[in-house]
C-alpha cells in the first residue's frame, strides 16, 4: 500500500521535471526555497494529499472486470475495479491509503522544510568560506 502511495507522489512531483526542455535554465535558488517552504506548510500538504487521493481514486474506478476471463483462477468478477477487487481482499484498505498519502505527503512537507533550512545554511557556510579563502588572497 505505501509503494503505492510513494510511487503516485514520485509520480506526481517528476511529471513537470519530465516535460520540461532539458535546456532550461534551472529554477531560482529563491523560488526553490519558497516552494520547499510552501511544501512544509500543513495547509499546501492537505491539498496535496487531497490531490493524490483523487488521482488515486480515479486509478482505483479503473475497470477490470473485463480480464476476468483471462485469469480464471481470481477473485475478479465482470463488473469489478481495481478499488473493489481489493476492498474484498481488505476492507479497510481505502482508509490505510488514505492515511498513508497523507502520512507520506507530511513527511515529503517535514523534509522539503528541512531542506529549505539547510539550503540557508549552506548558502551562509559557502559565504563564510568564501570571505576566509578571500583574505588569504590577500
């Protein structure tokens, strides 16, 4: 269920990396931070753990009754969906994905915060660095 889960928010977060032109000038460093700072927010995390859970729902409404025939032995019956033929397998399997999208999207919100933290970091250490190299060349 959770390979699910991380695999539709992989998914999610590569698709604009996918279809951007490789020749791009990467993003400012500024709006990175304010993204890896918006991702943090509990607000933007709710929207987008709601987001994945409609996405998610929409591939669990996939039909797959008509490939019953071609796997006799299954429990998949003609007018069956991914969704149903797993909610007979474990009744309470929606409410696990959807706790699980949004436990997964919190902890995606937690590291992209850490993430903006320590980009300031790095940002104040290479400065730092960069004046001592400099009075060195003096």
């Amino acid at each position: 269920m959770r390979k699910i889960t991380l695999f539709v928010l992989a998914a999610t977060v590569a698709t604009p990396a996918l279809a951007r032109d490789r020749y791009d000038a990467p993003p400012p460093r500024d709006d990175m931070r304010s993204t890896l700072r918006a991702l943090s927010d509990p607000r933007a995390q709710a929207g987008v753990a709601m987001l994945l859970d409609q996405l998610t729902t929409a591939v669990l409404d996939t039909r797959v009754g008509p490939l019953a025939d071609l796997a006799p032995d299954s429990d998949i019956r003609p007018n069956d969906t991914i969704g149903s033929v797993q909610a007979r397998r474990d009744p309470a399997f929606r409410n696990k994905l959807r706790m699980g999208t949004f436990g997964a999207v919190a902890v995606a919100g937690r590291a992209a915060g850490d993430a903006a933290a320590m980009s300031d970091s790095i940002d104040t250490m290479a400065a730092r660095l960069e004046r001592i190299i400099d009075s060195y060349r003096r």
